[in-house]
C-alpha cells in the first residue's frame, strides 16, 4: 500500500465535532431548562404575593366622613402597599361577587354585601403572626365589622418556602457537576484522538502556546456554539408552552430568562475551554509510551 500524506493529516486531525458540539448543546439544554422552571416558580410565587389581598369589611351605615376618615388611618400604613387601598362599594361589590359566582346576593331587592376597603400587603408583612396582628388591630376600629385575609395560602407559601429552596439548591447544584463532567469528558474523549497530532507538533519545535491556541479557539467556538443551539431550543420550547397555556405568559419574566440564556452561553464556553485547556496540557507532558 503507497503512502498518502493527506490520509494520514486526516486521520490526525479527525476531530468528532459533531458530537462534541451536540453534548455540550444537550448538557447545556437541561440545566437552562430547570434554570427556566426556576424562573416561572420564582415569578408564581411573586404573582400570588403580590396579588394576595386584605378585605377590611365595614359596618353599615357608616356616613361619607366616618369612611374618608377611616382611610386615611389605614392607607398611611406600613403593612398597606403603596397605592394599593382601595374602596369597594356595595354594587361594586355585588357585580364582582356575580362575576365570580354567577349568583347575585341580593334578597328582597336588598343587597346584603358589605362596604369594604381593600389592600395589598408587601411581602415582609406576609406572614402569620404579622397578619394576625394586622387584622386585630383593624378590627379594633368600631366601624370595622370584619378583616378577612386567605390565611392558608401565605402560610402555605410561607411553610414549603424554605424546603423548596433547599431543595431546588441541591438538584441545582447536582445537575451543574453533571454538566461539568459530561461536558468535560466530551471534550477529554475527543482529544484524545488528536494526541498524536500534538505529539507531532511538539516533535516539529512547536511551542506549547502554538500547540494550544486552534484547540482553545475551538473550544471557544463549540462552547459559543453549543450555548447558543441550546438557547435556541429553549426559546422555541417556550413559545410552544405559552401557545399550549397561555396562563404561563402571565408569569413570564423575559429579563430572568435572558439572563439564564447568557449564563448558558458563558458556562459551555468556559467549561469547553477549562476543559480543553486541561486535557492538552495533560497530553503535552506525557511521554510518547503513555500516550499509547
């Protein structure tokens, strides 16, 4: 058999950038997806708190004064959301309670709902004992017949809170040294068939330096590469959910996501170029037995 130079450069040079290309891409995809799902539980957290409202119910017969007085005791609150009182009369009151019930409660002509100032609450009051302590002092007022809050749903929150977070933490964290590792190995196995061609280059006088640079620029490239394949998939996987749930729209905050999308990109291009940084430098100190 003849020798053929352009056989050999070949089979030196054969590097499987496909696979390497297509690993990073997938290890990137998994850990912005659950980054993403982060993403959406944070915002639903923030939208049930946000919307989380107090209904301060008044007793009848209260004269226009008694009430703009009582509102303005109430609005400068701390625990009352800047902005957020409102004043709720009784036909506003049974047009929303039909809306929502599809029943009008009214008897005898009469409307039995009550007048009823509403409010949001900032977070750092949104908890268990502070809204009891809000709603006692509210019902201390003599115009005030009631203060109706949905208890179990911040306390709820505020119970699986923490544990989610933990818990979230740790499959973050697992999932991020997968990630390393798979994409580590990736770019290990795919330089280890290009060991000989460093060998030659070193046999030539090349320089370290010259021998890492078209490894670490390819590095570069396939990490950018694979960020941005992942971050593509990620965006058409989402479009998809909110034409399938369009609730989830509501939900959707465009700069966190952008931001895990970055963050995707940046991570395949440092642990590509960490990882073949390391994996040249590993095979530039073997001895020419070891490299077999």
């Amino acid at each position: 058999m003849s020798y053929s130079p352009n056989r050999t450069k070949k089979k030196l040079g054969n590097f499987p950038s496909i696979s390497v290309i297509f690993s990073i891409t997938l290890a990137l995809f998994v850990i912005g997806l659950f980054g993403i799902l982060i993403v959406y539980s944070g915002e639903l957290e923030h939208s049930v708190r946000e919307n989380f409202r107090v209904q301060v119910f008044l007793k009848n017969d209260l004269t226009d004064s008694v009430k703009t007085v009582l509102r303005k005791k109430i609005e400068p609150q701390d625990y009352v959301a800047k902005g957020s009182l409102i004043f709720i009369s009784k036909e506003d009151a049974r047009k929303k309670f039909v809306k929502e019930t599809g029943e009008d409660f009214v008897f005898q002509g009469e409307n039995l709902l009550r007048e009823s100032f509403e409010f949001g609450v900032p977070p750092i009051f949104q908890d268990s004992i502070k809204l009891a302590d809000i709603k006692r002092k509210l019902e201390s007022e003599r115009s005030i017949f009631q203060v109706y809050y949905r208890e179990s749903v911040i306390s709820g929150i505020n119970k699986n809170q923490k544990k989610i977070g933990i818990i979230l933490i740790g499959i973050s964290l697992v999932l991020f040294v997968v990630v390393v590792l798979l994409i580590n190995n990736t770019l290990r196995l795919a330089l280890f068939s290009q060991r000989f061609l460093i060998r030659s280059m070193q046999l030539v006088g090349a320089t370290r330096g010259f021998i890492k640079k078209p490894f670490l620029l390819r590095a570069l490239l396939y990490g950018f590469i694979g960020g941005i394949i992942s971050s593509s998939l990620l965006i058409a996987l989402i479009a998809l959910a909110n034409r399938r749930i369009p609730e989830l729209a509501t939900i959707q905050n465009n700069e966190r996501i952008l931001i895990v999308l970055a963050s995707l990109t940046g991570l395949g291009i440092f642990v590509a170029f960490t990882s073949t940084y390391r994996a040249v430098s590993k095979y530039l100190q073997l001895s020419l037995d070891e490299l077999y």
